[in-house]
C-alpha cells in the first residue's frame, strides 16, 4: 500500500459514483498532467477540510463559527426551515422566497442504509426550537418515503413543544399542462388545493 | 376497445413487425419457438408496462440488436382504439451509454407521444393472457397467486397499483428497521410511523382483495359450472394473512358443522370488513407481534403473506385435485377475469390464449371458443390449425409466423 499510485487509487475509489476503473484513469490522468492540477486539487481538499465545517447553530457549511446565514441578522430569526443537506439550502436560497433560518440533519432516516434518527441533528434541532424563539419549523425534507419517515419523525418529536410545524407542498410544477402530471402529483395538488384571495 | 396496430422493433425475435389487426377473432399458427407467445407477451407488455415471462427487461430485446444497432434498444408500439379515439402506446428500452457498455437498458413510457409513469398505460389496454403455465395459478405456490390477484387489481384500479408499490417499499423498509432494533429498546417513534405506513397501505391491499375475490367467487363457480355441466361446486375463498375476524366472533360450532356436510345448504361467505375495521385490526394485530417481529426481523403479517384457496366441494383443489381439475380451475378464473374486467372498466378486455385449445377436450374448448366469440377482440396461437374447426377459421384473420416473420395465410398453405 506504500506504492502512491496504488494509494491513490484506492483513494479515488471509496468515492461515490467512482468504481475501480475510473479512479485508476483518474490517478494517471493526474500523474501525467503538469504539477499545478494534482497540487492545486490537493491543496483545495486540504482547505475543503480544514477551513469549511459546519455551522455549530444550523450544521451548514461554514468557514467561521456561523455560517453566513445564521450570521446574518437580517434573517427573519422565528422560522426555521428543515433540510436533508447543504444543497438543499442552495436550491431554496436560489428561490429568494425564503428569509428565515435553516437547519441541516445531513441525511434521511433510512433503515435500509441503518440511519437513524441518531445519526442526524436532531436532536440539536430540538434544542433550537427549545432554546430559541422559533414560531415555526418548515420541514423541507424530500418527497420520498425516507424524507416523509423523517418529517413525521421530528413532526412528533416537536409537537408537544408548541411550535408551528409545516410541510412544503407537493403539487404541480409551475408552467406544465394538467393534461400530462402524473396521477398522483395531481391528486395531491387537488388535495391542497387553496382558496385564490 | 381494440387494439388496431402493434407494431416491435427488436422485441424478443421479432427484428421488425408492423401488423394491422382487426376486430373478432386472431389465429397466429406455427411451429414452436417461432414467435408465437413473444407476440402475445409484447401485447401484454405494452398493457402492463411489465414483461410477465422475462426476468430481466435485457431478454425482451433481440439479440442482434447488440451487434448491429448503433445504440442497442427495443420498442413495443401499439394504437388502441376506444370510442373513436385512438391512443397511441409506445415502450421503448434503450441501452444505457451506448453499444457495447456493459450498463443497463431505459425504459421510456409513452402514451400519445408524452412520456408518463408505466402506471399510466394501466387500463388503457385491458387484456386477459391465458399462457399453459398459468395452471401455476392453482397448483403453484400461493406468491403465484398473488402476482395474479395484483396484476388483475392493477388493471382495474390504479389506486391500488400505487399502494401496492409503497406497500412493497414499506416493508423492506421495515424489515431494516425491525433488524435495527435487535438487542435495542426500539424507538416507539419510528416504529409507530413504519407500522403506519405498513397499515395505510395494506389496509387498501386488503379492502380491494376482499371486495374483488367476493366477486371473483361468484364469476368462477359460474363459469366453472358451465365448463363442467354442474359437476362440483366451486368456491374461491380469501385467506388473508391478518385475521380479519378475531376467533371469538367466528361462526358457532353448530353452523360449523352445517358448513362440514357434504352439500353446504346455503354458504354465506365471509363479510366484507370496512376499511376502518381493517385498519384497527391491523394496528392491534402489529401491537401484539412487536416483540415476535423484532425477533424474526421481519414484517410477519400483510398482504405480502395472503393467499387464495379454490375449493371443489371443500377440498383445496391446489393439494386435492387432479392435474386436469386444476386446469379447469385456471380456464374458469380465466373466463371469469373477462368479465370482471367488463364489469369494472365498461370494456372488454383484449383476450390473448397462448396454446390453450390443445390441452382441452371438446366441450372446454367450445366454451372458450364461445367467449372468444364474444368479445371484441381475441388474439390466439396453436401449433396446429386442427383444433378449430373450418368455421370457425373461416371467421377469422389467420396468420402464420416463421422465425419472427408474421405472413397471412393463404388457402392453399397446409
């Protein structure tokens, strides 16, 4: 295992989506292109450790000790909005819809994968709802049986604590045609539906 | 409804076929492993969104077509139509990343030219197949007789197509889950929302099983009567795997022992439970096996274990009855799912035989042929023009196919 190319291999391969083929082209590719790739990617993932970390308040990615949304006090400081992963706040941030808070439980529960509720932040999220005046937790879990397992699973974990809890909508996408959604993300969208005011 | 053209590429070892059919009556004749049952079952493809023979989709496409397409696929199209309107189905299998990539195909839903879910082509295209190895309904395990309870609910209630695929996840979720708990205090939290989700679901899978075997039951003693001119009564009978009707309330003994005597005098069959008594029984039932389940680690009650009994005169005709006996059983679930399909979507399905006339005596196969006649359209294969009479072909569009070649059949053909 001394050899480096064997060991960057090896490396390479205990990435998602990488099998043992694409991370061997991946280490040549790196020992024949000049100094500054293979240099400039090991320095980056040397900062990516050691700079980066998580948020100590929501578990976002943070350079400091709060991320750049819980350091900002413009941000409205009673709701939180509950997602899966980092990437998730990057796709509600895009929206601009939302001004509030958030909190990252970094995964789902998933028996099938022996994830519990243990090896997520929730517990840190209860705390939060405990500690600081929230009015409303927002959970943006995905649409998929593991998100609705961990919905409902924080859902009962927070009711007694008199907080308003909420799901994000399931429904039809913005400028498709009734005529070809699917059965079931119509039959939803007809059950939440909304008076128009 | 019928179906007016169906047209496979690459399908099974058919490289090319466009076919016009027509309504009433199809023979396709020709030696075995020349085609016959692959255009049947890319019928049934194209109206399940499911190969019913194939393990896996990569056998539904030709061989060739990984030496000679650029990039591999295979595609089922048909035009059903109904009411004057046509709809167009398609199905098309690509191999992912090109020839020669050892990866997996796509499968592409297409209907009127929208890509949909597979669950959408459900109901478009009802059919009924009849294959040899369906006498399996009866003699074979009870999963087999699930696989049929589910593709005939999925036909006719897309509801319960969409249950049964969460009810399928809920389970192996749980099951992980139930494991996760071994040597543990389980969580009430988590447990309470698997046991749910299995209730939710199941309740529905359960409902809609007892309300379509109630009726299966009924269809079948018919048809079988008519099959075997009054010889044994039959009776399909639900046995979920959840007791739906706690012991203490049971039938008494002394109407039990009425039900032992040779002819019952008058059977009532079992009632038809309301969801929400499903559900609370199913709920009180998960309470009492927790520890059991957690032990096991495994989801010990459900739709996922129930099974269905044919009884001839009381006897389970999967242990009790001859080979021959079974068969009739199957012809008569089989002429019953016609019309049970009639009576569910205002249609009759599209009726597809495999080979079926040569394993029947005169009588079976001029009732077949009577419900052949009967609905709109029917599709059939033989080995051998034989088994019908002149009349009967004189009625019919008869084709012949060789090797994957579909040609009609002249008079002067043997």
């Amino acid at each position: 295992m001394s050899d480096p190319i064997e060991r960057t291999i090896e490396a390479f391969s205990r990435l998602p989506g990488i099998g043992p083929k694409t991370a061997a082209r991946l280490t040549y590719f790196l020992l024949r292109a000049p100094n500054d790739v293979a240099l400039d990617l090991a320095d980056a993932l040397k900062a990516l450790k050691e700079e980066i970390h998580y948020c100590r308040r929501c578990f976002n990615v943070a350079q400091g000790e709060l991320c750049s949304i819980c350091a900002d006090p413009g941000r409205d400081q009673h709701t939180i909005c509950v997602v899966e992963e980092p990437l998730d706040i990057v796709a509600i941030e895009r929206t601009g819809a939302y001004r509030g808070l958030y909190h990252v439980l970094h995964g789902a529960i998933n028996p099938l994968a022996n994830v519990g509720p243990e090896d997520l932040r929730i517990n840190e999220l209860v705390e939060r709802v405990q500690k600081e005046e929230v009015r409303e937790v927002i959970l943006a879990t995905n649409p998929n049986m593991e998100g609705e397992a961990t919905a409902m699973y924080i859902a009962r974990l927070l009711e007694p604590l008199g907080v308003r809890i909420t799901r994000l909508a399931h429904g039809l996408p913005i400028g498709g045609d009734l005529e070809y959604a699917d059965q079931q993300t119509l039959a939803q969208a007809l059950e939440g539906r909304r008076p128009i005011s | 409804m019928y179906l007016q053209h169906i047209s496979l590429k690459n399908f099974r070892n058919y490289l090319r076929l466009e076919l016009d059919l027509p309504q009433g009556v199809t023979v396709v004749q020709g030696r075995n492993a020349q085609g016959k049952t692959n255009l049947l079952e890319a019928i049934a493809y194209l109206a399940t969104g499911k190969s019913l023979r194939a393990l896996t989709e990569r056998e539904l496409v030709h061989w060739l077509a990984f030496e000679q397409e650029p990039i591999p696929y295979a595609e089922v199209a048909g035009d059903v139509l109904r009411d004057g309107i046509v709809t167009r189905l398609r199905i098309v299998l690509t191999q992912q990343g090109g020839r020669g990539s050892g990866s997996g195909l796509r499968k592409v839903v297409m209907i009127n030219g929208v890509r949909q879910r597979a669950i959408d082509l459900l109901g478009i295209l009802p059919i009924v197949l009849f294959l040899p190895e369906d006498i399996s309904l009866v003699s074979g395990p009870p999963s087999a007789r699930r696989k049929y309870l589910n593709l005939l609910l999925c036909q006719i209630d897309r509801e319960y197509c969409s249950h049964l695929d969460a009810y399928t996840k809920v389970v192996t979720r749980r099951n992980a889950q139930l494991r996760s708990f071994q040597g543990k205090r389980p969580d009430p939290t988590l447990l309470a929302f698997w046991n749910d989700a299995l209730v939710e679901h199941g309740t529905y899978i359960i409902h809609r099983r007892q309300e379509i075997i109630a009726r299966l039951d009924e269809l079948v003693r018919e048809q079988h009567r008519i099959l075997t001119a009054g010889h044994g009564r039959l009776r399909v009978e639900y046995r979920p795997s959840l007791t739906l009707i706690p012991p203490s309330t049971q039938v008494p003994k002394a109407q039990l022992a009425l039900a032992l005597a040779k002819e019952p005098v008058a059977y009532t069959p079992p009632p038809i439970l309301p969801p929400h008594k499903i559900r609370k029984r199913f709920q009180e039932t998960l309470n009492t096996l927790q520890r059991e389940e957690i032990e096991a680690g495994a989801t010990l009650v459900g739709p996922h274990r129930d099974e269905m009994a044919f009884l001839l005169d009381g006897r389970d005709v999967r242990t009790f009855g001859s080979r021959g006996q079974q068969r009739t059983v199957a012809l008569a679930v089989k002429l019953a799912e016609v019309q049970l399909i009639e009576e569910a979507l205002g249609t009759s399905p599209l009726l597809l035989l495999d080979d079926v006339m040569s394993e029947l005596d005169e009588e079976r196969r001029a009732r077949v042929l009577h419900v052949v006649r009967q609905v709109p359209q029917a599709i059939l294969t033989t080995t051998d023009w034989d088994v019908f009479d002149a009349d009967f072909l004189a009625h019919a569009y008869c084709l012949q196919v060789n090797e994957g070649i579909l040609t009609e059949k002249t008079p002067d053909t043997p």
